[in-house]
C-alpha cells in the first residue's frame, strides 16, 4: 500500500510532523471512531429513547448546561444544524419542561436558554452514564494515551468547534480563578 504524505508538525520539535500511515491503518482509525460513537451513545441513547428523545436534544441539553445563558444563535453555530432542525428540538424540551427561555438583557429579541431544575437533572443523568464509560477508557488507556485521544479529538475539530471549546475552557477555569 502506499503511504499517506506526512502529517503538518504540531510541535516544534524535529521529527514530530513525520507520521506514515497506510490506508488500512486510517480505514481501521476510521471503524474504530465509528464503534466507539455507537458505543459511547448507547447508555445515554438508553435513557432518552424512554423519554421519547433523540441525540439532537442530548446535544443541546449537554451545550446548554454548560453555557447557561446561552443565546439561540450560539446553540445553532455550535449544534451545525438547521433552524428549523433546532427549533423542533427547542420546542419539545420546553414543552417537556427541560429548558427555559427568556429574553436577553440587552437585547430583549435575544432568546437566552437555560436548563429548568428537570433539564438539569436529566442532563447530569445523561453525563453520569457517558462519564462512567470515559473514564473506564482513560483508566484503562493511561494518563499520555488520554493527552494524545485529547489532541487528535482536536485536530479533527474543525475552526469553529475549536473556538468553542476554547471559550468553553476558558469560562471553566473561571470559577477556580474567583474562588483562588
């Protein structure tokens, strides 16, 4: 098989860039990525098709509850879908009383979105069954494994995405930084 063209270095270091790998190698990256997904999913999958809900509204339950206070436009640039798509999603977790909107401070057309005490309940369930199975893997992968999953997670996040986990990352070490 043919190799594939090297990697661009993400480090400094000389070397680093220089990563071979055949198709069989990507095509067997390419079903283990699919597996897991199927995988990681499942439990949660579990609990939302027993409330009659879907993937779509686990992402903006999770995305939700991590920037509460989070304006619709921000959810749609995040989630990638349609306004249309978001707008039923929307709709069926305020009808079922998991998320609450309310207009925004200065700009009272701004529809702000928080999780109701329900949303939030349902959403740490949700986390609870897919921290069980993170930190299964990264215990059984190690510490460096876990660091190297983290990078290639992000070199497969596009621009955007990256931003915001950046911003993400950042409001999370707020909090430490006012307690400190």
């Amino acid at each position: 098989m043919s190799a594939m063209p090297p990697s661009t270095p993400s480090t400094s270091s000389a070397g680093a860039g220089l990563l071979f790998l055949r198709e069989e190698e990507i095509r067997l990256a390419q079903d283990m990525l699919f597996f897991a997904y199927r995988d990681f999913t499942r439990s949660a999958d579990e609990v939302l098709e027993g409330l009659e809900l879907g993937r779509a509204h686990h992402r903006a339950l999770h995305f939700i509850g991590r920037v509460p206070g989070m304006n619709v436009s921000d959810l749609l640039a995040i989630l990638g879908i349609t306004k249309q798509s978001l707008s039923r999603v929307l709709t069926t977790l305020m009808d079922q009383g998991y998320v609450a909107q309310s207009p925004g401070r200065a700009d009272r057309r701004q529809r702000l979105l928080s999780l109701t005490p329900k949303g939030l309940a349902l959403e740490r369930r949700l986390f609870e069954r897919q921290r069980d199975v993170l930190l299964r893997a990264y215990r059984e992968a190690g510490g460096p494994s876990v660091e190297g999953f983290k990078r290639v997670l992000r070199a497969l996040t596009d621009d955007a995405g990256q931003s915001h986990l950046a911003a993400m990352e950042a409001s999370a070490r707020e909090p430490r930084a006012r307690s400190a």
